[in-house]
C-alpha cells in the first residue's frame, strides 16, 4: 500500500486519542507501510537533476534504476536508534520509501551518476538529444 506523506498543516498520523476520540481504536503503525518519496526535478545545462530527502540511509539502503525514460527510486526500512511510544508529533517517516517517475525529457542511463550526502539522494542524468520516433507506413 502506498501512502504520501504526511504534511506538517495535516492532521498528524498517529493522533492521541484525548485529541480525537474517534480515532482511539485505530492503529496507528505507519513504520512498514511504503509512502512516495518526494523529489524535485530540475535542469542544468544537459543535465537533468533530481535530489531527494533521504534522511538517516545509506547507499546499500537504496535502489535506483532508469529504464525507458522512468526513474525508480526505493529506500529499504530504517529504524532509529531511539524508539519512544510517547510522540507528541510524529511527522517522521521511517519505513520505506519509493517513487516512479516519468522523466520530462528523454535520458541516457549509461552516463547517470548518484550520490547521497547529508542526507539528500542526488541523482545526475545526461539529457539525450531527442527521442527516437520512428514514422511506420502501413503497406
């Protein structure tokens, strides 16, 4: 099941039951569902680059793979070290995290790059001239 993320001016994902009653027998675990990841896409020069937040993983954590002009990115699970059940709010995603993207403009996989530092996910991919289109006459 894929969930968004949770926005900081929505009502937070696991509310206390003195603040919404109707909500006291529900179950709040949010820790293994997978949620889409955000992104943000820009270009430079002939490049396309999309950076997004990756808090607290490491690169075996995470996947990455192009194919025909779609970008997938998957985070496996993290655990924080410190675990409370006492959370006044809880807005931090630790489960796993994945997107499918269509690319806005045709890539060459063969030359894209990846790096992960202070935890943003930055991905490098060279833009291709064109797209190939091929016109097939009918006989």
């Amino acid at each position: 099941m894929m969930r968004s993320l949770h926005m900081p001016w929505q009502r937070e994902q696991n509310p206390s039951p003195e603040i919404y009653p109707e909500d006291e027998d529900r179950d709040i675990s949010i820790e293994s569902e997978e949620v889409e990841l955000p992104v943000d896409i820009s270009r430079q020069e002939d490049y396309l680059i999309v950076r997004a937040p990756l808090v607290g993983a490491k690169n075996e954590d995470i996947s990455i793979t192009v194919n025909n002009d779609i970008l997938f990115i998957h985070k496996n699970n993290y655990t924080p070290e410190e675990k409370s059940d006492n959370y006044y709010v809880r807005e931090c995603h630790w489960g796993p995290l994945a997107r499918e993207i269509q690319l806005p403009v045709p890539v060459d996989p063969t030359g894209a790059k990846a790096s992960l530092n202070d935890g943003i996910l930055k991905i490098i991919l060279p833009i291709r001239e064109h797209r190939q289109t091929r016109i097939i006459k009918i006989r």
